[in-house]
C-alpha cells in the first residue's frame, strides 16, 4: 500500500512530465488537491516544498516557484541560455517616456531628463534618466534635493552588466532604478528582483516592443540612502544647466 508522501511524488512527477516547461507552485499544489482529494491540503504542501531535495534524480528547481521534472533539465538550461528575440528599437527611445513616469505615475521626481551617452565621461557611466526631487514651496515640513537615476536595457543579455552600473550610479544617487524588459526569462527576473531587494536598487519592467505604451510596472521600490556628496557635485555640475 502506498504512503501518503508516495501518492503525492508520483502525482507529481506525472504532472511534471507532462509539462516541458514545468509547473509553478500555486498551480502544482491546485492539480494536486484535485487528483488526490483525499489527502490533507497540509500534508500536500509539507511533501511538495522541499522535493527537489528529497527527490533530486526526478525533480529539479531551476527557480524559485517552479517545478520541472527532471529529464527537462538539459532542455531548460538550452532555453535560459538562447537570447530572446532582440528588439529593434533603440533605448534611447524610452528615456523620455520613463522620465515622465518617474515624474508622474512615481512621483519620484520634481524634474526627469533623459541622458545616457558619455556625459558623464568615465567608466563608472552615465544613467539613462537622472531625476530630482525638491520641496514644494507649499510644503510644511521640507527636505533636501534628492537625486533619482535608472539604468534601462532593452537587450536581457546585458543585465548583469546593467545591475552593475545600477549599483554605480548609487554613489551620487540617493534612489536607483534598473528597468528590464518583461520578455526577459523568468529566471533572470527572479534574480534580478532579489539582488535588487539586497542592494536597495528599484525594479521596473516594461515592454520593450512599444514605444507608445511601454506598460513600466514597478516590481521593486528603491530604498533611500545617502549617497557620498563629493560624487553627487562632481557629476551633477557636468548636467547643471539641464536639471537645475
């Protein structure tokens, strides 16, 4: 007679095989409950959480939340390595439109200008869009200037190095946001989310396929810091005439 737990695994891995591309959790769990109602829910979820562990040669986790049987392993690794189809519009083209939501949808920002290049002339680079963010005059209790950055990509190949010139511009920044497009793979957007979380850095997705409506959904908030002011002049009276 077979145990609860063995129930449970061999549900499992007859629902992963059939699924190439795997399961996620919640969606693993709702199968489950409808297959073997006569298990607890509890024991249901106290089986599933840990199985690539416990069944490590049938089950494998390439990310958190999903679940992929193990013989789609090779496979998933081919997937998450093969880029994306590469868009043809250019970055540049969502500055204006991200200063505008920072600006409005946010409320990061007093005043957003796009930038990008190599204004800032060394190899630390310059943001895509730098904010600020005053007092109104209406404003009871007031606050100092506050300087807003974000770093888009629209290629997913280049994230690691967009989170590392993310991190960069905290030096004279006192919020940083990296905005990455929705059709980047799942798993680079869960590690990206995490190292965000981490590092204090804001997280923007956007479809990068559409100028017009680029759909930034925040995933991530910025958490403020204070940044080192002798970076903060150095580099903000290379933009004065811009942003102040």
């Amino acid at each position: 007679m077979a145990t609860k737990r063995d129930q449970i695994v061999a549900e499992v891995v007859n629902i992963l095989k059939q699924n190439p591309k795997g399961v996620r959790y919640s969606e693993l769990i709702t199968a489950l409950k409808q297959a073997l109602p006569e298990i607890p829910v509890n024991t249901i979820h106290g089986t599933v959480w840990d199985l690539e562990v416990q069944e490590p040669d049938q089950i494998y986790k390439p990310e958190r939340g999903l679940y992929l049987h193990a013989s789609f392993k090779g496979q998933a690794t081919i997937e998450e390595k093969r880029p994306t189809k590469m868009t043809t519009i250019k970055e540049e083209s969502f500055y204006a439109s991200f200063a505008d939501y920072l600006k409005g949808e946010l409320g990061d920002c007093t005043e957003a200008i796009a930038l990008g290049g190599k204004i800032f002339g060394d190899k630390w680079g310059t943001p895509d869009v730098i904010g600020k963010d005053e007092s109104k005059k209406s404003d009871i209790i007031k606050h100092e200037t506050e300087i807003i950055s974000a770093e888009i990509k629209t290629d997913d190949a280049g994230l690691i190095t967009a989170f590392g010139q993310a991190c960069a511009y905290k030096s004279f920044s006192h919020k940083v946001y990296i905005v990455i497009p929705k059709i980047a793979s799942e798993e680079d957007k869960s590690r990206i989310e995490s190292l965000c979380m981490i590092f204090g850095i804001g997280l923007i997705l956007f479809d990068r396929n559409s100028i017009e409506n680029p759909a930034y959904e925040i995933r991530v908030r910025p958490l403020k810091h204070e940044p080192d002011n002798f970076y903060v002049n150095k580099y903000l009276k290379l933009i004065e005439d811009k942003l102040f």
